[in-house]
C-alpha cells in the first residue's frame, strides 16, 4: 500500500499535464483510485490529515507547477491560501457523501484555478481554454557545472568564500561540483531537498544579511526572473529591483555577484563608487553574462 507521500505525488503525476486553464467540461481532472483510496479512508477515520502531510502536498504541486512553468511565483499569502485549498478539500471529503467523489474533484478543481489565476494570471495567455494538456511551457533546466562556469567566465580559483548559488537547481550541481573542490559553497531553491547545504527558500521571500558572502552565482534563474518581470506590464519590477540591490548588499567588499543574463536595463545606474560592472558574450548566443564586484560600502 502507497504511503500518504507516495500517494500525493501519485495523484500529481496522474494529473502533472492538465491545463488549470481550461474548463472544467474540456479538463480530464481526476482522482486516483488511490486518492480515492485515501479519501475513504478519511471518511472513515482510519487516515487524518496531519499539517505536516498538508504542508508536503502544497509544497508538492508547487514543485509540479515549477516544472510547468519556471516564471510561476507564489508569495507566503499564496502558499498559506493554497493550504487552504486543501484544508476545505479534506472537510469537503468529510462532509459530501462518497457518490459526490466528482462533484468533490471539480470543486477542487475550479477552486486551484481561480488561484492560480489570482496569483500567475498572465500565463493564461500562455494556454487556450480548450487546450487539455500542457508541458513544460517555460520550464527549469539544470546544467553541469562546467556548462555554469564556463557561460560565467568564472575561474575558481578566483572564487571568494562563502559562496552562494541562487537559484542552484533540484540537483544542485553546481554546489556539488564546489564543495567537491573543497570550497565553502551553499545553494538556494524552491525545491525540496534534503542536503544541509541548500536552503529550500524562494529568494523574494528570503532576507539576504548584509555583508555575507564572498561569492554570489545565479546563472539564468534569478536575472531571468528579473528580465522576465521587466518585460511584462503586470510584472513585480520593483520588486526584484529592490531584491537585486539587497543581493548586491550581501556582498562582501570585493566579492563578487557572477549572473547570466546581463542587466542592461539596471547596471548602468548602479554606484560606480561602490560596485564594478563587466559583461562578456556568451559563447554561441546573444546574451550577455555579468561580472559585478563590490567595491565600497558608501
């Protein structure tokens, strides 16, 4: 018999390519025969819901929602009414008799749509109502370390620690890679993990502490992010302007922030008493990967 964990992610993957999109009369949403399992076996009393196991599934279909689309972003409000979500499922299981099972399936359905619509609604453009399925639209890639360090222009042994790389990666190459050449080397992710050396932490929610790191690496993910909320008219700018400069702040002197893609449209109006800005080209592209050193604390 599946474990409650093994049961979530089963129930994910059944339903991983559906459009949230769509109607519900073009959707193939549904229940598992082991989610209906469980949902007997709630009704019954022989399975409680702990927090823990509704905290795993938010954090489940976060991740599923991820590998859809990478541009996906969810504040602690989303996140806390998204457990909410599955609060009410579970009392709606409770409480509507067993031949509902659909009616509870569309209800949950409808209800993780007008979310996702509140929260991410420009990526409905990205889907027709009447399309079914998706994949991943704009999903998360992960490349070797090398790949990372040769598109930076990074040398090693330049790197100055503690190191940090934002937006590391499910697999976290890049750290591995560091800390196998026995350097001080951390990550950060929205996905879980269970390495010590990686922070499960999205970084508009993180508080960077000033005068940290020596090293700060983000290749395409966080100035990804930021390009991305740039081009859009609804897009959270401000925000990740103000998160660029906290991360700049975490800086030690002389400590270095290696990104990818360039910032062109923030870079040129930063303190040249504080910070030196270097772009190179990225081999075989278009775009453009910066070196900024932090120079001064004035």
């Amino acid at each position: 018999m599946s474990t409650p964990t093994q049961n979530i992610r089963e129930q994910l993957e059944h339903n991983a390519g559906e459009n949230l999109f769509c109607s519900w009369e073009s959707s193939n949403f549904s229940f598992t025969p082991g989610t209906q399992s469980v949902i007997a076996a709630i009704r019954d009393g022989s399975q409680v819901i702990t927090n823990a196991l509704l905290k795993a599934t938010v954090q489940n279909v976060l991740e599923c929602l991820y590998r859809v689309n990478q541009y996906y972003s969810f504040s602690a409000t989303d996140k806390q009414r998204l457990e909410a979500i599955y609060t009410t499922l579970v009392d709606e299981i409770v409480a509507m008799p067993y031949s509902d099972i659909n009616d509870i399936a569309r209800n949950h359905f409808l209800r993780i749509q007008q979310w996702l619509r509140a929260t991410n609604g420009y990526a409905k453009q990205l889907f027709t109502p009447l399309q079914r399925n998706v994949t991943g639209v704009v999903p998360c890639s992960e490349y070797s370390a090398q790949v990372q360090l040769k598109v930076l222009g990074v040398s090693i042994s330049e790197l100055q620690e503690p190191i940090l790389d934002i937006g590391c990666g499910e697999h976290a190459h890049l750290v591995t890679y560091l800390r196998l050449c026995g350097l001080q080397a951390f990550g950060m992710d929205r996905f879980s993990t269970k390495q010590e050396h990686i922070l499960v932490a999205d970084w508009m929610d993180y508080s960077f502490e000033r005068q940290r790191w020596g090293t700060i690496i983000s290749n395409l993910s966080f100035a990804n992010h930021f390009v991305h909320h740039h081009s859009r008219n609804n897009g959270n700018f401000i925000g990740y302007a103000k998160k660029y400069m906290e991360i700049l702040e975490s800086l030690v002197v002389g400590g270095t922030f290696y990104y990818a893609p360039s910032l062109p449209f923030i870079e040129p109006f930063l303190s040249a008493s504080k910070f030196s800005v270097s772009t190179i080209k990225v081999e075989g592209t278009t775009q453009m990967a910066t070196r900024l050193v932090r120079i001064g604390v004035q």
